[in-house]
C-alpha cells in the first residue's frame, strides 16, 4: 500500500472497473494511496501494487456477480463503485458490423448496468455509497466513426440519472464525469501522434486531458464535498463542449 | 496550512448565504479574502468570522451595479494586494412576481445585479488575470439557468444569462489559462430562498422542495461553498465554461 493519508477515504472499499488501464488504474492508484481498499476488475491484470485484481468481463453477468460476491466475503462491504471499463473500437457506420455494435453495447453498458446493480445490491442495506459514471464528450456532440461508442455513452447517461434518482434516498449519490480525449492508450491506439497533437487544437485550454484530471473530479465526487451533488455530469473536457 | 503566498479572492454578495461559507471556507484554506456586499451588517458579521479562521479579510460596500463603484474597490484591492486569483461572482436579489404584475423596477433589479453587477466584476478583474496568465472565476448561477418556474421570470432570466455569459468568457478567456465555470445550486437554505415569502409561505415552499427533492432536504451553503472551493482549486484544472449544479437532484439535465 501507498502512504496512507487520514482522511475520509482511508478504510473504505472501492471497486474500479477498468482498474488496470487508464483512468481507471489511476483512479485506483489514488485511492489507494488514500488509504481504501481497493479492487480493480479488468481482464488485464492490474500493474498496481496493492490493488486487489480480480479478472472479470463486467459485461458477464454470472463473472460480475462472482466477483462482487467475493469482494463482500472478504470485504463485508462496498461504498465506492467507480465504472471506468469500455471498448473503442473505430468503425464508419455503414461498416458497422453488429457484432461490433453488440460488443460495444454489452462491455460499455450493459457492464455498467451490470456493476452497479451488484454493488447496489450491498450498498441499499447499509445506507451508504458513491458511484462514478464514466461517459463521454461524445455522448453529446457524437463524432466520426463512433456511433456505437457514443450510443454506448449516452445509455450511461440515462443509467446514471436514472439511478441517481432511485438511490438519493437511501444516501448513495451517483454522477457522472464525461472525459473529452484523455491521454491513455485507448485513443492512443488508434490515433497516431500527429493526430493526437490536432486534437489539442481544437481544446480550448490548449491540452489533451490527463488521467489525473479525471481522477480529480471523481474523487471530488466521491467525497463528502459533493454531497448536495447527484445526477450530475462533469464534463472534464478542457472546455471543448460547452453543453 | 497557510502557503506562503495566498491566493487573493474577492466574493461578491458575502454578506450572508453562499457567500459566507464560501468565504469561511476559503479563509481556512488560507486564502486572503476581499469581500464586498450592500449589507454592511451582514458583511460586518462574515468578516468577523473569517478573520475567527485567522484569515485575512479586505471589505467593501459595493454595488456590483455601479462599475465606478465596482472599479474603484477592484484597484484598492489591486493596490494592497498585487493581485486577485479567484473571483466568486454570487451577489443575488430576488424580487417574485408574476409576469403581467411585474414592475421594470423588478426586472430591471434582477436583471442589473445579476448579470451587469457580473459584467462589471469580470470585466474589472480580467485585466489583471490576463497579465498574469493565470485565474478563476465562479458564477453563481442556478438550476433555473435550465428550467423556468413561475413567478420568477426575472430571476430565470438573469441566471440563464449567467450561464450564457459564463460559456462566452470561459470561451474568451481559455488561451490566458483562466477558468470561468458557473454553479446552479438548487434549494439552499439561505436567507435568499426567504426573501419575499412569509413564514408561512416559507415553511410550505421548504416542504414542497423536500418532497419532491430526491434527495428529501434543503442544501445547506456550506454544501455549495465546498463545490465553489473545487472549481476555484487546481483540482478543476481541466474544466471550464461548465454548470455544476448541486442541487439535490432537482435538475439533472
């Protein structure tokens, strides 16, 4: 474990799926460093030391609910689901197989839909939970050759509003945080460097996001200085998309 | 801890409410606060509990309305201090009526303090945070920037103004690394959301909020100044010409 700092984080179970990649592992990584208790699901391991990995596709019923019902066995508890684990595969739309559309829906959605369930399932009794939605800037503006992607994240959208209004009572808050391109290896690995620099044009703050901008918000969202804040969308985009 | 250079912020309307507890808040973090209000009680009152935090406190009677006025205390300010780091642009007047009773002094009232009072504010504190390369800047705006209620057109109006208005500067102003973001708080229990009801009319718009709020309360503004305090902070750092609304799930769209 990192240094853990005394604050509200420390000793809390979080739950991040996506955990070993990107946002999601710095997310974790931070966590961690608060002092939680931190389990990564992903289908790569995780590279983090001290972050619990448990190999799961979110978008498997039965693997999901195996591995909320471990994490509650040595856990006895959730309070922080963050949903971090997508799929981007570029395709124009009339070469859109459905397979691809199908993948994309059942790993970006359904795993969402999936997740959260799971952990409502043990955060409703205790009276207490956070949840973080990552969505996407592209859930409102679309874009070229992401129409599964955005449709994807738009769905996430109406899941987190939706279960932001179900949960508020029960004192668990759910939101959203919707990154514009943020320098990990997913859009890394379809846009070459040159394009990567183009995208920093058309930013109004001049940069591609980091996965530390994004973690930012989360944990602002994860916190009790969010606690009048629920159904919300961050969008940590540098000013991209004003809406 | 206090850094050793402290940011400057100026709060405007931080005589009571959201501005207060901002302003607390701020003082706790070590911020040096420079806060302006018509009320010289109420500004009197928030001064002497910043400087209970062993902050700093500048305060001025300003009306934001007034740019001679709003100019004049923007130098002071600059004058003593150098510099201004933050802005929290939120002195508020509320004055309900229906549309076809509404007087232009009612208009004219929400309309001046909100969105020229802002103007006035931004455009003094611009110049310098353009030198510097660096700043930022909150807008209270509100959730009724994205629903219209009744018996409020003027307040509606002028806080979709605010929204507006924040979207063009964050736009503007993002090649100076200065961040302009605005707030929509919902039902906060503040002396604003009294203002023009009786008590009986207050205890049943608090009850009707309560009920119908998903999250079953009234905000308090100690909720809304922690929001302020994250966009103000580098934790923000990446976001900019945004809405944050903590608003108990009232509008979420």
């Amino acid at each position: 474990m990192g240094a853990a700092q005394a604050n509200e984080h420390g000793g809390r179970v979080a739950v991040i799926t996506g955990g070993s990649g990107g946002i999601g592992a710095t997310m974790a990584e931070r966590l961690r460093d608060c002092g939680a208790v931190v389990h990564g699901l992903d289908v790569q391991p995780s590279k983090s030391p001290g972050v619990y990995f448990h190999r799961v596709d979110v978008g498997d019923e039965a693997n999901v609910d195996a591995a909320f019902d471990a994490i509650d066995k040595s856990a006895g508890r959730i309070d922080y689901l963050v949903c971090c684990a997508a799929i981007y595969r570029p395709a124009s739309f009339l070469k859109l197989s459905p397979e691809d559309w199908d993948e994309t829906l059942r790993i970006n959605l359904t795993g969402y839909f999936l997740c959260c369930r799971a952990a409502l399932r043990l955060m409703r009794p205790q009276k207490f939970g956070r949840i973080v939605l990552f969505s996407s800037m592209v859930a409102r503006t679309g874009g070229g050759n992401c129409a599964h992607y955005a449709a994807s994240k738009g769905g996430v959208l109406g899941l987190a509003r939706s279960l932001a209004i179900e949960s508020a009572a029960e004192n668990i808050r759910v939101n959203v945080v919707s990154p514009v391109i943020t320098d990990t290896p997913m859009p890394r690995a379809v846009l070459s460097d040159e394009e990567m620099e183009s995208r920093k044009s058309r930013i109004p703050l001049g940069r591609i996001g980091s996965t530390g901008d994004m973690a930012d918000a989360c944990l602002f969202l994860l916190s009790n200085d969010s606690s009048y804040v629920l159904g919300q969308d961050f969008r940590v985009n540098g000013g991209s998309a004003l809406w | 801890m206090v850094a050793s250079d402290p940011r400057v912020t100026v709060v405007t309307g931080g005589g009571s409410g959201i501005g207060r507890a901002t302003a607390i808040r701020l003082a706790r973090r070590g911020d040096v606060l420079c806060l302006c209000d018509v009320s010289a009680t109420g500004l009197k009152e928030t001064a002497a509990l910043v400087e209970s935090e062993r902050g700093r406190v500048l305060t001025g009677i300003v009306d934001v309305r007034n740019q001679g006025q709003v100019r004049a205390w923007i130098a002071e300010i600059l004058e003593r201090f150098d510099k201004i780091d933050c802005l929290f642009s939120n002195a508020g007047v509320n004055a309900r009526s229906t549309v076809a009773e509404m007087t232009l002094a009612q208009w004219s009232l929400l309309i001046d303090t909100h969105v020229t009072g802002t103007f006035n504010f931004c455009q003094a504190v611009l110049r310098s945070m353009v030198e510097r390369r660096t700043g930022a800047i909150v807008i209270t705006s509100s959730d009724f920037a994205v629903v219209g209620v009744p018996n409020a057109a003027n307040y509606c109006a002028a806080k979709t103004a605010l929204y507006s208005l924040t979207k063009s500067l964050a736009l503007e102003f993002a090649p100076y690394a200065i961040r302009v973001n605005a707030i929509g708080p919902g039902p906060i229990d503040t002396p604003l959301l009294r203002a023009g009801r009786t008590p009986e009319e207050y205890e049943n718009a608090r009850r009707a909020f309560e009920s119908r709020l998903p999250i079953k309360r009234l905000g308090q503004p100690e909720e809304v100044a922690a929001v302020v305090d994250f966009l103000l902070s580098e934790r923000a750092g990446f976001m900019t010409g945004q809405l944050v609304q903590p608003n108990g799930g009232q509008v979420i769209w």
